[in-house]
C-alpha cells in the first residue's frame, strides 16, 4: 500500500506531511515531499485530501493485487472528486457530495 | 549490543504545564478535550504523535455509526447484545454507561457536522438493529476543527509521550518527546487521560511484504497507553481475548458494508453458504466458521455479491472509497466489481483493542485506572467490547467528567529536576547523531526486530499460521523469546526522531505482547472462538473461568489475578 508523490508537480506547501497519521511524508533539499518509508503506509488517502495540486498518487501494491492504476482526488468545495486510471490509460471518476449520507 | 560508543546527541528539556493531559488526540481523546472545555475552566493540553486532524482510527473515515439505539431499541437491548457477543465476560456497568450516552454524543458530532441521512420524518436511517448510515469521511477533520476552536485546548501535535511521571502511585505527568525537534517534553499535569487506541502490528500481518501496512487497525495505534500503563503497574484486563477482524482479501477493507448493507452472505469455495453451521452468527463465529472451511479445504470464502445492480455496485463504491479507498481502486482497476465477482474474505492478524473486544486498562465505572490520577477511554480502556466511534466519544465524555471531577481543588505536583534528567537520559541513549558514520555499532535494527517479534506471536501465540489457536507449550516458548527481544531492544540506535519513535513504538509492543501471553496462559478454557482458542483446553469452563482475567506487571513479571463479574447498576470502585 502506497503514494507517489510527483516531484515535478509538488510545489512543496508542507500540508500532506503535516496530516500523515504514520509521519511518514519528510521534505527533500529542494523543499517537496517524499515518503521514507513506503511500505510503512496504511494507505487512509489524507495526504491526497490535503494536495491542491494533485501531485498524490496513491495505488495498490502489487501484493495485494495492485495492476499498475492509481488514484488520486480533487476537491470542490463540498465535492470530492475520485478518479482512478487504469493501466491501459482509462479513466473513472466517482464524486462524493459531502453533504450526502452513504447508501451502504 | 553496543559495539562502539558513539556520540550521543543533546535534547532540550522543556517543562509544561496542564490541568488535565489528554494523551492521544483521537476519537476518545477528542471528544473527552471538547467535553472539558465545554463544561469547565480546566487547561487541556492534549498530547498527539501525529496531527489530530487524520490521526488516530479515522484517518481515512468511517462508513457507518455502528452504535446507536434506534428506534424500538433501548440501552438494555445494547448491553444484551454486547453480553450475547461476548460470552458474557464484560463489564455490564461500563457498556452500559456507553449505551445510555450513545445518541446524546451522535447528536453533539452531527451538530459539528457530520452527514447523517435522514427519512422524511427526520429521523437517521438505520442499516441494522444498532447502526446508522453517514458520510463520515470527514469525521476527524471535524472534531480536530472543534478542539482548535476552543481556547482552553492546547493541542501539541508530533509529541510522542512514552511514559507516565509517577509520585507515590500518583500520575502527576508524562515524558514525551518531539518529532520535528530536539525537545524532551516533561508535561505537569493535575490529572491524566489516556486515549490512545489499541495495539496493532504485534502479530506478523496478512500482507508482511510491501503492503505490510494496509491492515484493519491503524498501524499506528502501537499500543503506547496500554504499555505506558503495564510499566507504571496499572492493573489490566483481558488481554487475552484478542480482536481478528473478517476482511476482503488483500485491501483487509470492511466486509459488515456488504455484508450488512446488501445483505451478502458467506459462502466457500463449492458455493455453499456455511455460516450456519457453526452455531450463532457472533462476531467470533463468523471469523472461526471461515477458518474452519478453510483448514477443512472448502477455502476460498467469499461474500456472495455477484448479481447486485450496477446502481448497487456504484454505491459500493462510493461507501469504499468514504472509509477504504484501496477496495474501491482493486474493484475498479481491475474491472471486476462485486456485481461481477464475489468478494473474498480473510482473517486479519489478531489486534489487542478495547473499542472492539474487552482488552484494556481495568477501570471503575468512572472510567479511573488503578494508578491516582490516571483515567482511561476509547480503545485503551477495558472492560467493554462493541464501543466503536460513538461508544468511544460516549466514553472519552465519562472520563472527561470524571477528570474535571478530580482535579478539582487539586495542585500540580512538580517532577523533580532529577528524575526528569534521568529518563531524558534514557531516551537519550538510542539517539545517535550519525549511524551511517558507524555501521557497526549494533547488530539488529527496530525492523528486525518488529519482525522477530511479528514472527514469535504467529507462531507460538496464535497468529494466523497457526489458525489463531494457542497451547500452553507454544506460549511458554513465546514468553521466552519475547523476552529475550525485549532484552535486545535496549541496544537499539536511532538516527534521528523518527527512527527514536520507532524504536519506542516496538519496545511498547514488546510489553504488549509479554502480558497477552501472560493472559492466554492464564485463561484454561477456550471462551471465545479464534480470539482465544486453546487447544488444551477446548471447551468453556464457566464454573472457573466465568471471570475477568487481570494482571499487573510487577518486578519484571507479569502477575494474574481473577476477578468476578460486574453487573449492570453496580457502581465499581478499585479496592487493594
């Protein structure tokens, strides 16, 4: 279980390793989060959350079934917005309102 | 072993000062911090290793509220259940106390905001005889924004505390020390609350490769209360009766959300449904009747999905991606959802967490610990299974008064200088400025050990390689090694505060794991499938064993007494 975080996109605002439950997000000399230990995340997708600039990904690992897609998050306002990228390059976005209860 | 003896490195000391410390800014300890700044004048100071806004069980959300009177429902029909579940060995006073508050407190979150969905009257929508539906993926968000509101909470976030300041059997403080800087932390405090959830990560886990983490609990909760607690020589109980949680295979994601909420039932690998077979459908029957198909070759087990609607399916995966992302993701990536595919089921790891089974300091109805000045809630606390989140806020509200209560007319008792420098000296010997300047300079690393240790409980103390049951000649074997790993922890290096917290994190688990042996020893019956699971003993034994099993850790031992049940309206009170 894991997140990649893209060097190139992190602009290095410090929210995603401030939230890490595991404090496991550190800075690197250019100022941008990395995560130390991967295999040491629980996966709970707070750091994603906190990204306004969508740098977090976050996938499965390849022993628990993971097939090379990822996920990552946008928020608009009270709107979270899923989007999970397939290997092939297909994407599916889910949004979740807020203010609406699970069916389930 | 100590092959040089490096450098070491300085930390300041600081000193503060609180009326009541809250130790965990989670789900008990949140709510407990709210309930005293709402309801006095008291200073809380609450003390989180990571940031309270995703720390603690709820980072990534929860589904459901799984304790709630609904209607045609009563406190009553609660504590029966919990008493049916459990076989009976619960402290009915403490359930029972949870159970009365259990509405007032959903009501107090949904006012700070939580989603709970309603019918056309008004009233929240239940998914089963005790549950009901929210959006809580933002739950902790919420209850970390309340407590930055109020002025009397002071939240010190990334400060890990690694044991309680003890004067003449009074806690008068914690030592902790900051992850971002070289700070010993000594925290004054009238009176202590501990919240800081259970144990994972002592029994070798369902995925030990890479996704060694993505596990039921947090694994983060490394049962740093319940330790801080047995070297203090706080009394506690049933540690034995661990917490194995059914799971989807792999993500270790919920399985009660399809289960409960589209109605699945448990089938094997033939197709047949076999719940049944084994007796009621209590939480331990559920994990044991998998087990059992599974050791007998029917395996794999499934929840039977296949043939929901896409309209289900999608709010599946709604529901997944509120509370476990990584179910949602394998469904989706791997474009087999559950209306395509049943889903399949295993057992976790076996955890040690009051909020679920019955593990944790042993409390009087107020929530007060054996220590002076110490109190207790939320997963830390014993005594009462089947808490969950609202149980838990329910609980952190009782010992919150309970704390307000007792610091009343109270004064700070000031640690000594001395005794102070002795324990930062102590933290102080696992720091070394720069490992990579001398390799050598021990054998074992904190992962190595974790994993010995992971190893150990597997084998000898009922992990799953060993179909979660246990025998006096393996525990014996267990006890030994676990000791002999607690013996080669004091020899630990660390490079820098992160690797100092881990070297803590498996030191607390080491003590863990010395008194849930003691406890299995101790239990000569078998009470509760898979959760313990003697094979020297495979029956239940009321006549000696319908009891609470207890024990301090004394002069480096782990001492047992029995204690008798605790019915619903009496009030306990410690006695010597």
């Amino acid at each position: 279980m894991s997140i990649k975080i893209s060097q190139q996109i992190c602009i290095g605002c410090g929210k995603c390793l401030k939230v890490c439950p595991g404090g496991l997000i550190h800075r690197n000399e250019a100022g941008k989060s990395y995560v130390r230990d991967p295999q040491d995340c629980w996966g709970c997708t707070s750091c994603l959350k906190e990204c306004a600039t969508g740098a977090i990904k976050y996938y499965l690992g390849a022993d628990i079934g993971g097939l090379g897609g990822y996920l990552y998050t946008e928020r608009d306002r009270e709107r979270l917005h899923w989007t999970i990228c397939k290997a092939d390059g297909e994407k599916v976005r889910i949004t979740i309102n807020q203010k609406d209860a699970n069916r389930y | 072993m100590s092959f040089n003896t490096a450098m070491n490195v300085h930390l300041d000391l600081k000193v503060l000062e609180t009326d009541i410390l809250i130790i965990g800014g989670g789900t008990a300890g949140c709510f407990a911090a709210l309930t005293v700044a709402e309801n006095s004048s008291c200073q809380v100071l609450i003390a989180e290793k990571a940031n309270i806004r995703r720390s603690g069980c709820l980072a990534a959300g929860v589904n459901a509220l799984n304790a709630y009177i609904v209607k045609g429902e009563t406190p009553e029909t609660y504590l029966d259940y919990v008493r049916n579940d459990t076989e009976g060995v619960i402290r009915e006073d403490l359930v029972y106390s949870i159970a009365k508050r259990l509405n007032d407190v959903t009501a107090k979150v949904e006012a700070l905001g939580l989603v709970i969905q309603k019918d056309a009257n008004g009233d929240y929508v239940a998914r089963g005889r005790r549950n009901i539906k929210i959006n809580g993926e933002n739950i902790k968000p919420l209850l970390a924004a309340a407590v930055e509101q109020k002025e009397t909470i002071q939240v010190l976030n990334r400060v890990n505390i690694i044991d309680y300041v003890v004067k003449e059997g009074r806690v008068i403080g914690a030592y902790g020390f900051s992850l971002d800087s070289k700070i010993f932390y000594t925290i004054q405090a009238k009176a202590v609350l501990c919240t800081t959830g259970g144990a994972a990560g002592l029994y070798r886990p369902n995925n030990p490769g890479f996704s060694r983490h993505k596990m039921w609990y947090s694994p983060f909760n490394t049962g740093a209360g319940y330790a801080m607690g047995i070297r203090a020589g706080a009394e506690m109980t049933t540690f034995e009766m661990r917490f194995i949680a059914l799971r989807c295979k792999d993500t270790i994601a919920p399985t009660g959300t399809i289960a409960q909420g589209v109605g699945a039932q448990q089938i094997n690998g033939r197709g047949e449904a076999y719940e049944r077979k084994y007796g009621l459908p209590t939480t331990p029957n559920r994990m044991f009747s998998t087990v059992q198909e599974n050791k007998e070759g029917k395996g794999p087990c499934y929840l039977e999905t296949k043939g929901i609607s896409k309209e289900t399916e999608e709010d599946l995966y709604k529901a997944y991606l509120n509370m476990a992302p990584a179910q949602a993701l394998r469904w989706i990536e791997s474009g087999r959802g559950p209306s395509v595919e049943n889903v399949e089921i295993e057992g976790t790891e076996p955890y040690i967490v009051g909020g679920h089974t019955a593990s944790g300091y042993w409390i009087d109805t107020n929530r007060a610990t054996t220590l002076e000045g110490l109190f207790a809630a939320g997963d830390v606390a014993g005594g009462s299974p089947q808490k969950f989140v609202t149980g838990c806020f329910a609980e952190g509200e009782i010992a919150a008064f309970s704390a307000m209560e007792y610091v009343r007319g109270k004064e700070l008792v000031a640690v000594e200088h001395a005794q102070m420098i002795a324990k930062l000296e102590e933290v102080r010997q696992f720091l070394q400025d720069d490992t990579t300047l001398n390799p050598d300079i021990t054998l074992y690393s904190v992962e190595e050990l974790e994993e010995a240790m992971q190893k150990v409980m597997d084998v000898y103390a009922g992990g799953i390689s060993s179909d979660y049951v246990v025998n006096s000649s393996k525990l014996t074997i267990a006890k030994q090694r676990i000791k002999g790993l607690l013996d080669m922890s004091t020899s630990l290096k660390a490079k820098d505060l992160h690797e100092l917290k881990l070297i803590y994190e498996v030191l607390d688990r080491l003590y863990v794991c010395q008194t849930v042996i003691a406890h299995l020893q101790a239990r000569k019956e078998t009470r509760w499938h898979c959760f313990q699971e003697n094979a020297d003993y495979p029956e239940r034994d009321d006549l000696h064993y319908f009891k609470y099993v207890n024990s301090c850790y004394r002069n480096g031992d782990v001492e047992i007494n029995f204690r008798d049940i605790v019915k619903k309206d009496e009030t306990y009170e410690h006695q010597n």
